[in-house]
C-alpha cells in the first residue's frame, strides 16, 4: 500500500501553472479518438440493422 501512494505522489503535478493558450495535443487526441469509436458504432448499427437473413 505504501508503494502505491509513492507512486501516485512521484506521477502528480509539478506544482507550476502554465498559462493556457489553446486545447493541449491530448485534449485533441481524445476529441479525434471519441469520434472514431462514435463513427465506428454508428457504422455497425447500421450493418446490423440492413443485415438481411
């Protein structure tokens, strides 16, 4: 347990605050991931439902 909240505490937050000019690279990351995996469900619904037996 004590390895754990070691860990938690070496990963955490420098303690600087940057001044924010735009959305960061991960916020664009997620943004683009979020839609292919919307896009990639939509796709499958729609085979799903036009699929003839």
């Amino acid at each position: 347990m004590i390895a754990l909240q070691a860990l938690s505490v070496a990963g955490g937050h420098s303690g600087v605050v940057h001044r924010r000019t735009g959305p960061e690279v991960s916020d664009l990351a997620l943004f683009v991931v979020a839609g292919l995996g919307v896009w990639l469900v939509r796709r499958a619904m729609r085979r799903r439902l036009t699929k003839k037996d």
